[in-house]
C-alpha cells in the first residue's frame, strides 16, 4: 500500500514539474477551451555562471541609446526586469528594492569600513552600509517593448523621491527596448514570461538577479522583500567575480497581469498547482509518519511476544 501511494506522489512531482520550459518572451499557449494557459511559459531557470550579452542596445530615459556593457566592468548589477507602468507585483518589487537600499544608504559615514565585518559575524542587517552607484548599480528593465523613454523617465523620477542622497540618481538607471531585444536578455538570464502581442497583456514570474562586474548571472533573489543582510552579502561576492549559491524559489506567480486593464486577476491553474505541491508534500508527511508508528507498533509487539 505505502508502494502505491509513493509511486502516486511521485507522478504528482513528475506533472507539476513538467510545466517548466526553456526561458524566454513567448506567445501566451491556450487550452481546448479558448482560454488563455496562465502556468505555461512563465518561471524562472537560474543560469548561475551564465553570459548576459553585453553587446545589446537599449534607450535610457532620455531617449539615447545605450549598450549593456556600459553598466558593467566597475561594480555588481542588479537586474530587474519589470514594466513601469505595472501597480501590481512589478511595483511590489521596486518597493522592495528602495526600502533595502534606503536603509543600506542611510547609514552614518564611518560605519561604512566596519560594515562587512559586522554583517559577517551575524550582527543585525542594518549594519550593512551599500550605496548605489558606489557599491552595487540597479538596472531596471521594461518588459513591456510598448513602453519607452518617457515611461522610464517616470519611474525614474517617482523612485529617485524616495532617496535623501544621490546614490539612486548615480546607480539606478531605467531602460526600454524591443522585443527582441527583451527576448534575447531574459532568456540568457533564465527570465520566462509571456507577451500577448494582441492584447498587450503580461504574465511574468517576480525576482531581481544580481549579475557580476563581468556581466556574468551571479545571485537570483526571489520575491518582493530583500533583506539588507543577504542582499549585502550577495553584493559583496558578486564583486570579487565569484558565483552565488542557488536560490530557493518563492511562489508568487499566481497572478496575471493585463496591459490593457491594468488589473491582475488570479492565475487558478497556478494557483492549483501550488495547492497540488502543497498536497504532495502534506502526503509524504503522512505517509512517513504512519511508516514510522507502524514499524513502532511491529517492534514494540515483537519485543512484548519475546518478553512473554
């Protein structure tokens, strides 16, 4: 009976894992039904050690264009791959990202030198003292190839009122660019998304990837919430060219974003699939306990036979 089930909670892992695909901007895949699939073509495949294409060209907010390796070869980056227009999970992260950095920034000078000691002894994360633009640039991508200059100069002016000092308007810079262009940058870092080119409608996984000097995927940080204690030290890794461990994923794909709506609304299939691994992992519990207190029951019997 045991056998049976594990074999059932082995199929269960084998299906939800199946949805996973080869990162990049795809069509949305539909169902016989004529609605839209919101599991397929979306997750992230972490592609530790892997190249990002420098030799890419993007606008900046000012309309010039601009090629990834200018960003590179001084300090980390931080890649964040977002739509600017997005009230949803895009601007989740992004408040993310300026709560940690606002913190890691406001730090009195003089605490800066002692900072990566402290933090490496287990003291509290607001020891940490990192500046944008000194220690660590963000990069601020839109996934969306209708966005352009004058979105990234929005967002840009709406996330650099949030810094006392100058360290965002140096290190945190806002980019657009086309699809192709999109495809080719989220599919060498493992980005999956997908991109109704009907309805203007996207569906994207959440999760800021910390890239090398060398331009090299280095760290991927799951989420909206960063703390500053292992972002630092993920900063300070990424600088000496040395790869991250590999990251825990965090479910919050459940939901769907439309262009057109701006709304987001459930994803039931991903939701259900979360409740699926939820389920398996719940079964296997069970199953190991009941395992376990039969061969209990057996040994305590078998001892209480011998003892008679």
């Amino acid at each position: 009976m045991t056998g049976h089930i594990w074999r059932s909670l082995l199929v269960c892992v084998a299906v939800t894992c199946s949805a996973i695909a080869t990162a990049q901007v795809t069509e949305p895949v539909y169902n016989r039904d004529g609605t839209q699939n919101k599991i397929a073509g979306i997750g992230v495949t972490q592609k530790l050690g892997a190249d990002v294409p420098l030799d890419l060209t993007f606008k900046d907010e000012t309309g010039a264009d601009v090629r990834l390796s200018q960003f590179f070869g001084h300090r980390p980056v931080l890649l964040s791959l977002v739509f600017y227009k997005c009230k949803g999970m895009c601007s989740l992260e992004t408040e993310g990202l300026i709560e940690s950095f606002t913190k890691m920034s406001a730090k009195k000078e003089g605490a800066r030198a002692a900072a990566a000691k402290f933090v490496a002894q287990g003291g509290d994360a607001n020891g940490a003292y990192t500046l944008l633009g000194s220690d660590v640039d963000i990069l601020s991508v839109s996934i969306d190839p209708n966005e352009g200059p004058a979105d990234a100069a929005d967002k840009r002016k709406e996330i650099l009122s949030n810094f006392k000092d100058d360290s965002a308007t140096k290190g945190w810079h806002f980019l657009t660019g086309d699809l192709g262009t999109l495809n080719k940058l989220v599919s060498a870092v493992g980005f999956q998304y997908t991109y109704n080119s009907r309805n203007k409608a996207i569906s994207h996984p959440t999760a800021v990837i910390l890239l090398s000097p060398a331009g090299k995927v280095n760290q991927y940080f799951f989420g909206t919430a960063y703390p500053e204690k292992p972002l630092h030290d993920g900063i300070l890794l990424a600088s000496t060219n040395v790869v991250g461990p590999q990251a825990v994923p965090i479910l919050l794909g459940c939901l769907s974003h439309d262009a057109m709506t701006g709304k987001y609304t459930v994803n039931v299939e991903q939701t259900l699939r979360v409740m699926c691994v939820l389920t398996v992992i719940v079964l296997a519990v069970s199953v190991w306990r009941m395992g376990h207190r039969k061969a209990k029951t057996e040994e305590g019997l078998t001892a209480h036979v011998n003892h008679g």
